[in-house]
C-alpha cells in the first residue's frame, strides 16, 4: 500500500512568486507554519487557563477572603474581591473546556500532526494545503469566541465543561445560561469544524502521500497514533456537533430533546418529552474518546524519544501499534461509566465496567513497552527524555485510579469528588501536558532552526514534576473524604473543616507549579530569537524530518524526496559504526532488516 510520490505539482508551489509577510505568515499553507501557528495560540491559550485554574483554587483554599487579585481580574465578578458562586462556575466551565479542547487538544494534534507528518512520511506537504489553513484559521476564531464569552454582561457559559441540561438548555436558568452559553456552543460548533477538516486532511496524508519504501510497518509510532488520533476524531467529534446543534435548538427554538417537566419558581414550563440524560450519552460518546485523542499524540511522541534517547530499538513496535488500535476502538464503547449514578440499568453498568477494564490491558502493553524500552539503555537524560519518563509515571499513576472509577459498584462512592478531579488531571491532563512538552523540547530545534536552552529545561522538568504530584496526589485523598467537586466554598460543611489545610497545601503546590511555566515560556520565546543554532540532526535520530536542511523550504526537500529502506528504530544496529542509522540509509549486502 505503498504510495510513490515523486516531484510534482507540490514541489515547485512555493517558488512561483516571492512571499509577502501575510501569505508567510499568517495565510501560509506550509505546514511547518501552521504548526507553529497552533502551538503559539495553544499556549497563549494554555495560560489563560492555567490562571484559571490558579484563582479556582486560591478560592478553595480562602474561601470568603478578600483578595485584590479576584477584584482586578474578575472586576464585578467580585466585589470588595470576594469571588461569587456564579463566577466559579463558570471559571470551572471555560477552564475545562479551554485546556481539553483548545490547548491539549489543538496544542497536541494541531501542532504534531501538522509539522511531522508529511515531514515523518516523506512528503511535500498536507494533502490539501488550503484545507489546512482553513482548519487552523476555525481553531483560531472558536478560540477567539471562547476567550470573548468571558466577557458578556450576563456571564460566561455556567454549566461545568461538559454542559448538561437542563442549566445549558434554559437562557433563563441563571446568567451564564444565556449570551456565554450561546457563545460556547457557537464555539464548539467551530472548532469541531476545524478538528474535522484537520482530521480527514491527517487520514488523507499518512494513506496516500508516503514516500516510495515507507510501508505501514516502517512508519514511526508518532505517525501511528496521529493517523488513529484523527480517525478516533472523525468517528467521535460529528457527536457532539449533533448535542451541540440540539442544545441550540432546545435553546432558541422551543424544541425538548433534553428537556422534560420543568419547573421554574413553581411555573410549568411547556417542555416535555425530552431527557437530559440523552446529552449525557452524546456528550460522554466524544467525551471519552477525546481522552484519546489527547493522550495518543502524547504517548506516539513519547515512544519516538524513549527510543531516540534510550539508543535503542522500541521495544514491541507490533505490540505497540496494536495496542492504539485497541485503545482506539475500546474508547469508543466505554462513555456509560460517566454515568454510573445517572438511573442506568445496573447490567448495562456491568457491561461499560467490563469494557472500561478491558482498557487498562492496551495501556499496560504501552507502559511496559516503554519500560522495557528504558531497561539498560545508553540513556541521555535530556529535558525531552524527562518529560516523555514523567509521562510513563503518571499515565500509570492516573490509570490505577481509572480502575476505581471504572468500577460501577466502587464508583458511586467517589462520583463527583476531588478523587475523580485527581483521576482524569493526572492520566489525562499532566500525561498530555508532558508529552506536549516533551514534543516541545524535541521538535524545538526543527521547528525554529534552534536549540532551547537546557538547564532552563531541567528546572522546569522538576519544579512541574513535584508540584505536578503536590496538587493531585493529595486530591485522592480528600475525595475518599468525600469533599465534591465544583463547590465554590465547603464552609458550610463542618464535615470538611479538616481538609482545608490540605487544600491549602494543594493551592500552595499548584501556585508554585503555574510560576514555574514562565520558565518554559520565557526559554520558548527567547530560545526563537536568541537560541543556540541548531545542526541538522542533534538528537542523532532516525526519522525522516531530520533529513530535511534547518532553514525551512516549502517542499521539505530542496531535491528529491528520500527513499526509505528500513524501519525507523534502528539504534545501536551491530555492524555499524554509529548507534543510528537513518530510514534513508540503504541495507548493507547481507543485513536484514529487523523483525519488529
């Protein structure tokens, strides 16, 4: 299945005129550009969430006290800078969906998947150039309306990020029920629009735009788990689209499909018919693939530098692809156990928990893979290499507790606590996070033609670690406490008077830990202009992209494309003088490629 792709019509499309600073960019079609595009608005984005993020818990840990900091940010939100319940939870709702969607999602994906495919595959560029541009520019704009939704008069989207009715059905429910709720939705409706197009353009290049040897089974697992990332996206993302679409409707046009016998202030309102439980299964149905498609970019990059830095073949690169497709095709069929406590036939809970377990089987073969991979390795402990090890532990860490809450019978007892908060931000939030940074730090000197600085790196490797585990190990402890989520306040709850203490050691951590991201983001935009240079291939690696010259040219290749004759883990191969040898490096008389 093979495809040869020759010089043509994408060779020559970027030399026919000169480029203008708007056609380079802005309105590129180059591939490498849009992934700088998205991974510069993933992390302006990152941050707008992070202090999220930071003023939710500073009003966990201080509930009632006057904070200038609420009363500059928040302005009306919090008077005499006392933060009110409606803004927390809306902090809750913008946070969740800005740093899922916009900043793991697009940051991840978006970026990866646009700078290393054509350039891991051999080929020109995207399938569709323009396609391409389109996608970035629908991420761009839904971000936009999100960030504005913030804005309104009435109050942003309140509903907690996975909008369940019958709060984000009614305009008149509360203030963040209406114009930000609109907004939201209006959002999502375009970022899965741009997901979509980014998706089918991913598909579309890995089938048909290889080079000429590079066969499914040469591929590198980063290519794998984009091409399944995107096909996960296609299947789930029309889903919600669909929920989104008759939320709308529901709102504006007085239909109920989520909506039956409510009462408002002792008045019927004329809905009936509908079930709010039907969103529940419609949202959960993307809601927990996305899981996936955040964390299989994170881990396909993980197996690329594991193997780069551990100076040896990955371990299992069958197993390995079978196991995303296994991950791939379970997420699909496990949603129900978000709602475990929401009526569901207790069978049919049985059922999603003996799927949701089966889960854990596809992600151990990854974990010990890379374990593996790691054991007696020539390692070179590079910020990458530390970020993709950080990523192993708490993708472990996290999914121990997904047993849990996979449960149905364990589940009911920590539904809807910090335990669950704790559970979906270490194996869903921190592991991508890692492995987004972990790309970072890799892809870095192809990127931008320079090295980031290292030692900057070692310290915001350890500075995020530790306080990455201060905030949410001790999280698992107060949710078997039984302290709920989204509260803005437990103060009326003597039950908890102990955890406050904890939760201030909590806040502490998580303050300390967002500080330390300047680290990454002044190294980011300095290293740009002032970084070392960087040589074609420091990491000394395998893969394609490093074949490529340092300063960019649309086409990739300034000649002809590289052929492939071996797979792409080749490190220290007996009967070389180097511990790398390159995909485009031909066999040896009488060497045989290994058997993977």
């Amino acid at each position: 299945m093979s495809a040869q792709v020759e010089e043509h019509g994408h060779d020559d499309h970027g030399h026919h005129h000169k480029e203008t600073f708007i056609t380079k960019y802005i309105f590129s079609m180059d591939h490498k550009m849009i992934a700088k595009q998205y991974l510069i608005t993933g992390l302006i984005m990152g941050v707008i969430g992070v202090a999220m993020s930071i003023m939710m818990r500073m009003q966990i840990a201080w509930p009632e006290e006057s904070n200038p900091i609420f009363e500059a940010l928040l302005g009306k939100w919090a008077p005499d800078g006392v933060m009110s319940a409606d803004i927390y939870l809306a902090l809750v709702t913008i946070h969740g969906t800005i740093m899922v969607f916009f900043v793991l999602t697009a940051g991840l994906s978006g970026t990866f998947s646009n700078l290393l495919i054509p350039l891991q595959i051999g080929a020109r560029d995207m399938a569709s150039g323009f396609l391409n541009m389109v996608s970035y520019w629908l991420f761009f704009v839904s971000s936009v309306i999100m960030v504005c939704s913030f804005f309104v008069e009435a109050g942003p989207a309140a509903a907690g990020w996975t909008i369940y009715p019958p709060l984000s059905a009614l305009p008149m429910a509360q203030g963040g029920s209406g114009l930000g709720m609109t907004m939201w939705l209006v959002s999502m409706a375009i970022f899965i629009a741009s997901s979509l197009l980014g998706s089918l353009n991913y598909v579309v290049t890995v089938i048909n735009l290889r080079t000429k040897g590079m066969s499914m089974t040469r591929l590198p697992l980063t290519i794998w788990a984009f091409f399944v990332t995107a096909i996960i996206g296609i299947i789930s993302f029309p889903v919600l689209l669909s929920a989104a679409l008759l939320l709308i409707m529901d709102r504006s046009f007085g239909t109920s499909f989520f909506l039956s016998d409510i009462f408002i202030q002792g008045e019927v309102l004329h809905y009936q018919g509908g079930s709010p439980v039907l969103f529940e299964h419609l949202f959960w149905f993307l809601g927990h693939p996305e899981v996936y498609i955040v964390l299989l970019p994170a881990l396909g990059i993980t197996s690329e530098i594991i193997a780069t830095n551990s100076r040896k073949p990955i371990f299992g690169y069958r197993a390995m692809i079978a196991s995303i497709i296994a991950i791939a095709f379970l997420s699909t069929i496990v949603w129900g156990h978000h709602m475990f406590i929401s009526g569901m036939n207790p069978f049919l809970g049985s059922v999603f928990t003996f799927t949701t377990l089966l889960i854990a089987i596809p992600s151990a073969v990854k974990s010990f893979n890379y374990i593996t991979t790691l054991w007696k390795g020539n390692l070179q402990m590079n910020p990458a290499m530390l970020f993709s090890i950080g990523l192993v532990s708490t993708f472990i860490t996290g999914g121990l507790t997904g047993i849990i809450l996979g449960d149905s019978a364990l589940d009911i007892n920590v539904h809807d606590t910090y335990f669950v908060i704790a559970h979906f931000h270490l194996v869903m939030g921190i592991s991508a996070l890692y492995g987004f940074f972990a790309g970072v730090y890799h892809w870095f000197p192809k990127m931008f033609g320079r090295m980031l600085n290292k030692n900057l790196g070692y310290v915001h490797f350890w500075v995020t670690a530790v306080c990455a585990y201060g905030v949410f190990f001790p999280m698992h402890f107060i949710g078997m406490a039984g302290l709920p989520r989204r509260y803005y306040t437990n103060t009326n709850f003597p039950l908890f008077d102990d955890l406050a203490s904890v939760n201030v050691v909590i806040t502490l951590f998580a303050i300390v830990g967002a500080i330390f991201q300047l680290v990454f983001i002044y190294n980011f935009f300095s290293s740009i202009f002032y970084g070392k240079k960087a040589e074609q291939n420091p990491w000394r690696s395998n893969t394609l992209e490093w074949t490529t010259p340092v300063e960019h040219v649309h086409g990739n290749w300034p000649g002809a494309i590289p052929h492939v004759y071996r797979w792409s883990y080749d490190y220290s191969k007996p009967g070389h003088d180097e511990d790398f040898v390159p995909q485009n490096v031909p066999l040896k008389e009488g060497e045989e490629e290994l058997q993977h």
